[in-house]
C-alpha cells in the first residue's frame, strides 16, 4: 500500500507534504477488522488445526488398515520389484503434522507470513485428505490397481532409492533450459531492439517474426536434430526457437508503444537519440520483455520436455520415456513431481527478479 | 536590447488540399528577457502548436523564430518544455526524474548535488524516492517543472500544466511557479485556457483567436504584485478579455459572483 498518494491530496500548500501519521481518530464507528483481499480467508484459524489432524488422519490411515488385500500379490500381479514400503510415506505425513504444530507459534506471532498460511489452511487440509484416499485406493484396497496407479507409498519409497540417478537429469535439465532460455533472451531482445527502434529493421524482419513465431519450436525438431550434432546443441536451438520469437515480439511491442510525449520531453531536456533508445525506450519497454520472458518459460518447459522425450539420453523428459517402457508407471509419477518443483522454482526465480527490476510498478498493477 | 525570444510572422499549416487548417497565420510576438507570457485562447487558436514551435518540437512553414539571436533548428536543453500531463518516466523515482536533463547533457556526475536541491525547489522534501504513480496531479507537475527547470533554461514552455489539476491544486502550483519565476528571474511562456491564471501570473497576454490562429491582441497586465483575485483591476481586466473572447456571456457588465471560482 502507498501511503504517498493519500498524502498529496491532503498538503495544500507546497513544502508541507508529508506521510499522514494515523488515520483520523474519533470515528464513532465500532472498529471491525479489515479484510484483507487477497488473503480473505485468513481468519479461519480453527481450519489449521484441522488440517494437522487430517496429516495425523492420514497417518492412521496408513498404519491401521491392512494393506495387500487378497487376489493381488507382487511378483504374479504386479513386478516384484514395485516399491511398497510405507515408512517415507508415513515420515511424510508426521513431518507435515509436526511442522505445522511447531510453526503456529511463529505463525501467531508473524502476521505477513501467518495471514498467508492461515487463509491456505482449508486447501492444506484437503491436501491431507487427499494423500490419505489416495493411499487407501492404491496401496491399501488396490481399487486403482498397478502399473498405472501407484500410491504416495511407491512413488515415496521409490524417490531416494534413484536419488543421484534423478539428480543427474535434474541437472541435464535444468542446464539445457537454463542455456537455452539465457540465449532465448538475448537473442530476443536484441532483436527486438532493432525492430522496435530501426524501422529498415521492423520492415524486413518482422514479417519473418511474424511467420516463424506461430510455427511451434517442436516442428523443427526432426530438422534441428539431423543437421545439428551432438542432440544438446539440437535442443538448445529449440529452446532458443521457443522463445526468441515472443520475447522479440513483445520487446518490439514495448518500444514501439513508447508515448510520443515521453521522446519529446526528454529532447526539450537535452536528450540524444542514443538516450532515447537506452533510457526511455528500453524502460518504457521493461514491462512488456517480462511478459515475454514469462511466455517464453512455459514455451520452453514444453519444448524442453518434447525434445527430451524425442532424442535425449538424459533429462527428465527422457527419464520419462524411457520409465515408460520399461512400464514403471511409478518413475513417471514420481518425475512429473519432480518436474512440478523444479519448474515451480525457476518460474519464482523470474518472478522474483521481474518484481525486483519492476518495483516502479508496485502499487500502479495488480499483480 | 533585442527580445529573447523573437518570433517573426510565422505560418504553420495542417494537412493539406481541402483538410488544410491553418494552425497559426502571420504570428509575429517578442518576449523580453525575465517576461512572464500567457498565451490564452479557445482551443484551435494555436496556442500550443505556437508553444512547439518555440521548443523546437514541430517546424513552421513560413516565418523565422529566434531565441537569443539563434534560429531554432530543433529541440534544445535550453528551451524548457512542461506538458499538460506533466509526461514524468513511471518507472523513474522523483528524483531521477528531475535528474534527466543532467543525465541526457552528460553532466550528471559533476552537477548530481543539485538534484535535492531543485527537488526541495518545489517543494517536494521527503518524496525524492517516491515513483510518479504515487504522487498526486499536483506534486507531478511540480516534478515535471523541477526536471525543466535544472537545465536552467533561457526560456521555460508552459503548456497548460495546471490544465487537468482541480481548481486547489491549480492554486497551489500557480503560487509555486510564481515564486521560481521571482526567484529564479527565468522567463516563461504559458499557455492556458484560465483568464484568472493569466492574469494572476503574467506580465503580458496574448490573447489568440482560431481559424485562423492568430493574435487578436496583446495586453499589458500593470497590476502590481503580489495579486489578489478579487482586487477591482483583477476583475475589470478579467471582463475585458472574457469579451474578447466571447466568453462574458448575455448578461451585459462583469460577473464578479463568477470571480470566486
């Protein structure tokens, strides 16, 4: 919230403008909470109690119904290999039930992040119940039966006994992507540069922008991997592929929508055409580059994934593909969780420096 | 001694073949140095495009205008510019924004002391972080005013900045460039639509009528500073240039109820 703005309208004369201290006192209004919009459930502090007694309900769950039911038995129904085991499964669930016991106390006491975990604590608690039918129709009554539907118990038991295998794709991944958005962006926003601001640019390479950017990157897979050699190189071009178009598109957009009024100003205060481009063009244009980085990251997520399946040998999306045929439907669960936090991370990391680099607009857009 | 600003029968005219409008016909005006001018008028009477011609923003198609003896060729640091809607960078704080002029001249690490300097010349003390989505309409145009005015121009282009503030605000930033102007010792051109403005604040005005655009006459304000809205010669000269611009109304005599606006 911007306390400036209330300032202004208030200060009548010039040089006494300052932060209203307190809002006026006196109002014979009986004071009511104000609820706060975007956390508006933050109140039902009684639902996180709840949800700690759905991880502990859970929990029981798993310890006191009889799994294995009869007429399955591993080895003649299902590979003998399949991981049953609860016990991460169960560890889990008492480190979800403990860690929301022992953070209350901090929560009471820190109202910007309790506020936050307060009005999510109905969705926690169907998160609970939701792990605990799921065990009890996999893993307990084998209602959705092996290979396709592992239970939390499997896909659980499963994780750290691959660890440093799925590290090593984790890490191929998150290479490929990372150089391939990183040159996606420069690529992109450099020509966006020239089409936005040299119309001899605009008018030979934006129809061919144009033309390429609806082309989906994965076309160009079958091509990319026969004429580019080693496949990362082959991949890399179509992550780059992926995104360059849209972040040149929006870049271009952001340039070109610059108000006149603002280039104007700036010549009556000295300004040369290079402090134009540099500083009233290109921040004018800022807003607009983050949207197309943030089209280009779900582009490339996909893209990535697609190639990796296709013509990989490490990666998740190949981990997948190759889980599948050995029909270990549990490792295809267990890398699309891991897919879910890996891209969850890189998707806060943007975010985070967007909402650094655009803190000018706190305030001015919802966000 | 010559005028600082000469301009000498200029002709600018829009679109052409039957969309033709003549923007400004024949406008010949010279502003002393020091000189406080509104240019008041109806809009059309060319008013602004007169005022770009000035900063060097738009070209005429006749006539020749100089500023301290040079022909303007273009926009200059020399000569100020503040726009109706103040056109501050969203994404610069206050104190950038008045920063600019230093830093498009490439002076900014030899002058940046004088940033707080001409952010406390307006008034503004405290909000030198702030970014312009948190000021009011007001404190804008006083940023706007501040980023003209530390290039130290020859000349400040005043086009309608209190325009779109409400009618306290507008009090408040008149007040407040009347005192740059005094202290300062800068000369300013304003434009407005508000006769009491241009009679509050200037030395001359020139009223203007379109279609088209051209001075109709000129009129030297004599009344003496500091000036009160309500004072006899205020209103008397207040109804003189209302007639001249048609805007009395039917009812014959001045409308000194009108003048508590």
């Amino acid at each position: 919230m911007n306390t400036l703005a209330l300032a202004e309208t208030a200060s009548s004369s010039p040089g006494t403008a300052q932060t209203p201290s307190s809002p006026p006192r006196g109002c014979a209004e009986p004071r009511q909470a104000p609820v706060d919009p975007r956390y508006w459930k933050a109140g039902s502090r009684g639902w996180y109690a709840v949800a700690i007694l759905g991880f502990v309900a859970s929990l029981t769950a798993s310890l006191a119904v009889p799994g294995n039911l009869p007429g399955l038995k591993p080895g003649k129904d299902f590979s003998p290999d399949y991981p049953l085991d609860p016990t991460n499964y169960r560890i889990l669930l008492a480190a979800c039930a403990g860690a929301l016991v022992l953070l209350y106390p901090i929560l009471r006491r820190v109202p910007r992040w309790g506020d936050r975990v307060f009005h999510k604590a109905q969705f926690i608690f169907a998160g609970a119940l939701a792990l605990g039918v799921w065990d009890l129709l996999t893993s307990k009554l084998f209602w959705m039966r092996p290979p396709y539907f592992p239970g939390p118990v499997t896909i659980l038991a499963y994780l750290p006994t691959n660890a440093v295998n799925l590290l090593g794709h984790i890490v191929a991944s998150s290479r490929l992507f990372a150089i391939g958005l990183l040159l996606g962006i420069v690529a992109g926003v450099g020509t966006g540069i020239l089409i936005g601001w040299y119309r001899q640019w605009f008018y030979w390479l934006y129809p061919v922008l144009k033309f390429t950017g609806v082309v989906p990157a994965t076309a160009w897979m079958p091509i990319a991997t026969v004429l580019l050699k080693p496949p990362p190189v082959a991949m890399t071009f179509l992550l780059v592929i992926a995104s360059w178009f849209i972040i040149a598109f929006m870049m271009c957009q952001g340039i070109v929508s610059t108000p006149k009024v603002l280039y104007e100003v700036s010549r009556t205060l000295g300004a040369t055409r290079s402090y134009l481009l540099f500083h009233v063009a290109i921040p004018h244009a800022t807003p607009s580059i983050f949207t197309g980085i943030s089209m280009a990251t779900s582009m490339s997520f996909l893209t990535l994934v697609a190639a990796e399946m296709m013509g990989a040998t490490a990666g998740l999306g190949y981990f997948i593909n190759y889980s599948k045929t050995f029909s270990k439907y549990y490792q295809v669960y267990a890398a699309i969780i891991i897919m879910f936090i890996v891209f969850s991370v890189i998707l806060a990391l943007i975010d985070l420096v967007k909402k650094r680099v655009l803190r000018w607009q706190e305030g001015l857009v919802e966000q | 001694m010559s005028p600082l600003v000469d301009i000498a029968h200029v002709t600018r005219v829009y679109g052409n073949g039957k969309d033709e409008t003549h923007a400004l016909q024949d406008v010949s005006l010279q502003v002393a140095q020091g000189e406080f001018v509104s240019l008041i008028g109806p809009s059309g009477c060319g008013k602004t495009t007169l005022l770009r011609l000035i900063a060097g923003l738009d070209v005429p198609q006749g006539g020749t205008l100089h500023v301290a003896g040079e022909q303007i060729s273009g926009p200059s640091h020399e000569r100020g510019y503040v726009f109706q809607q103040g056109a501050l960078f969203p994404w610069a704080t206050v104190a950038q924004n008045i920063a600019t002029g230093l830093k498009a001249r490439g002076v900014y690490r030899q002058q940046q002391h004088r940033v707080p300097e001409y952010v406390e010349l307006v008034g503004l003390d405290g909000f030198a972080e702030a970014y312009p989505h948190q000021l009011s309409g007001g404190m804008a145009q006083r940023v706007a005013i501040a980023r003209a005015l530390i290039n130290e121009p020859r000349v400040l282009l005043l086009d309608e900045p209190m325009g779109a503030l409400d009618s306290f605000t507008r009090v408040e930033v008149q007040d407040k460039l009347l005192d740059l102007w005094q202290r300062l010792g800068s000369t300013m051109i304003l434009v407005t639509h508000d006769v009491d403005e241009a009679i509050y604040l200037s030395d001359r005005i020139v009223v203007m009528t379109p279609r088209p655009g051209r001075i109709s006459e000129i009129i030297d304000v004599s009344l003496d500073r500091p000036r009160a809205r309500d004072d006899d010669g205020f209103l008397r000269l207040r109804s003189r240039i209302l007639d001249k611009l048609n805007l009395a109304g039917s009812r014959p005599g001045a409308h000194p109820e009108r003048a508590s606006r």
